[in-house]
C-alpha cells in the first residue's frame, strides 16, 4: 500500500510540474504579426505584450501599430499590468498622447517634476517633459495630439519592462554640447564640469529639452559691434554661444541668463538688483550693475563659482541676503512632487 501511495504521489507530482511548464508557455507565448516584423522598432513590446494577453491583433490577424491608439485600448491595456492604477474614461475615441505619456511615466515610478512653475509651456505637462528629457520621446513629436498603438506599447516597455529610464543627475548628462573643429576637443570635458555644479534636477529637467551649448574659437559681433564677448544666449535657437577661452568666464553666466529666460527668476529680477545692485557691484565688479539682467546672470556665476569657498558665500550672504536666498532656493530646493501628488495633478482629486 505505501509503494502505491508513493507512486500515486509521484505521479501527481510530475502532472503538476508538467501543468506548472504549460502554464508558463501560455503565459508567455511567442505571437508575431506579419506588419510588425523583427526589424520594427515595435517587434520587442508588441511580441511582449501580446504573448502575455495584454495586447491582441485585428481580425485579419495584423496588429496595426500604425492605427491610432483610442481609450478603450488604452484602459484595457492597464487593466492588465496594472489593475489598481487611474485610467482615463473608455471610450472608442483616441487618446491624447499626453494622457499616455503621463500614465508610463507615473508607473515608471521615478519622481516627477512641477514643470509649470519653472518655465515649461503651460500645456506641456510633466510627464511628457520628463519624458523629453530622457530620451524616451523627441522634443519636436511632443505636440502631436494622439500616439499609435506601435509607440504607446514601445514607451510602455522602455519604461515598465526594460525599467530603461534615467533621469539627470545635472545640467551635465542632458545638455547638448557641440565643440567646433578648429576648438581643444576637450572643451566638451570643461563645458560638463561647469555645467555640474548646478545642483539641481528641477533646472537640469527644465533647461535641457530647450537649449544646447556651442563652443567656437571665435564670437561674432554683437548688435553694437562688440567683437571681446566670451559668451552669449541665443534666445530664439535656444543656443548658449562660448568662445573657446571664455569658457571658464562665461558658461555660468550665460546659464544664469537661460534661468532668467526660462522665468524661474524674472518676477523678482527687478526687485532685488533694486534693492542689492550696489552691493552686488561692490563684490563682483561694474558688469554686475549694468541692468537687471546682467545682475542675476553675475550673481549666479558668482554663486556657482564659490559653491565651496565658505567665504565667499558668507560674504555674499551678508552684503546681498536677498539674492543670496532666492539663488539659494532656485538651486538648492526640491519641488518634486510624489507619487499622489502627481496622480492628482494627472487625474484630478
């Protein structure tokens, strides 16, 4: 009776070890779709998904990643990796993209920024941004209204699946920097080291989708015929210029005119070269006290540069407080907002 009992055991045994693989088979089972083909930049996501039922074809057995994605897929589509997380209302209609975008970027489960207080245009929201700012996107396909079924299953697998996000440390790693031929190949290195002392990820978010650096041997002239500047920012391409042997002078100056451009610090722009302007010419020089502008553009270099002296910042924190505690607050504070917040922003209370 114990032989049997053993045997029966066994048996039971290897049917629940078989059903256990043939489960997993069909969990995970290979689908293709002659329009999506190995070669397709959707090939990864769409065999992914669909092999674990997440996502199906069309009757006539293709998938259509070209077809516009509509919020009845998309809700689907979370209903399946993610039952408990918000989804827009589902109906046959296209989604916007921007509800897609700020769906992955919320499940990627990286912290998100509060870019419309920091000088992003108001209908680009914060997902979309963070987004753009890692690579995940393009910054000229932001404005398209709706996604295709092909990108949405691809932004999802970079973020959910392949967990292939990275957000900048610093102005750093998301700057585009371009070094003119007849310029030291390792003005690039300078350019970065510079660029890294801006502490912040809320400035590195919103500075990098919009301006680039360019280093050249030589400026042109500016409006009134200047040729010895070491710097500049093109506003309109959205371009800081440096001259090869102004990098070190210029990069954070030219950065504290981007702040400015961006809004993060016009409001009080004003006010405080008003109240401190004297001051600031006293510690830094003439230049500083040419207009408001180049007020803050000095005292951000200023404030960079001395990051480490603690006498310097004592210095400035006592003959400029005011200026000091916004650049302060500019570069050192953390408006990130967490999971729930940014939920709500998303999809209301």
């Amino acid at each position: 009776m114990k032989k049997i009992s053993n045997k029966i055991l066994y048996i039971i045994a290897a049917l629940a070890a078989f059903l256990l693989v043939i489960s997993a088979f069909a969990s995970e089972r290979p689908i293709g779709f002659p329009d999506v083909p190995a070669s397709s930049c959707y090939y990864d996501a769409v065999t992914y998904f669909a092999g674990k039922g997440v996502v199906s074809g069309q009757e006539d057995g293709q998938f259509h990643p070209d077809d516009i994605l509509t919020s009845d897929e998309w809700s689907g589509i979370l209903d399946s990796i993610h039952p408990s997380f918000p989804r827009p209302s589902s109906t046959p209609s296209p989604i916007s993209s921007a509800s897609v975008y700020q769906s992955i970027w919320a499940m990627s489960g990286e912290k998100t920024y509060a870019v419309k207080e920091y000088g992003f245009d108001s209908d680009l929201d914060a997902g979309t941004t963070a987004m753009v700012v890692t690579g995940l996107i393009h910054k000229d396909d932001v404005r398209h209204p709706t996604v295709t079924r092909g990108e949405a299953l691809r932004l999802l697998y970079e973020v959910v699946v392949k967990k292939s996000v990275a957000v900048p440390s610093s102005l750093a790693d998301c700057f585009s920097i371009s070094i003119a031929e007849d310029c030291d190949a390792d003005s690039e290195q300078l350019v970065r080291s510079i660029l890294a002392k801006f502490p912040n990820n809320q400035l590195a978010l919103m500075l990098a989708y919009k301006y680039s650096v360019s280093v050249l041997s030589k400026l042109p002239e500016d409006s009134a015929g200047h040729t010895e500047r070491l710097g500049y920012v093109d506003e309109g391409q959205h371009i800081i210029y440096l001259k090869e042997s102004g990098i070190s002078q210029a990069l954070a100056h030219e950065v504290g005119h981007v702040i400015e451009a961006c809004n993060v610090s016009y409001s009080k722009t004003w006010e405080l070269n008003k109240m401190e302007g004297s001051a600031a010419v006293s510690l830094m020089g003439k230049y500083v006290g040419k207009n408001a502008n180049e007020f803050i553009a000095e005292s951000t270099r200023y404030f960079i540069e001395n990051a480490g002296n603690e006498t310097a910042m004592t210095t400035m924190q006592k003959s400029m407080p005011k200026t000091y505690e916004h650049l302060t607050s500019v570069m050192n504070a953390d408006p990130i907002l967490n999971e729930s917040q940014f939920l709500t922003l998303v999809y209301g209370d």
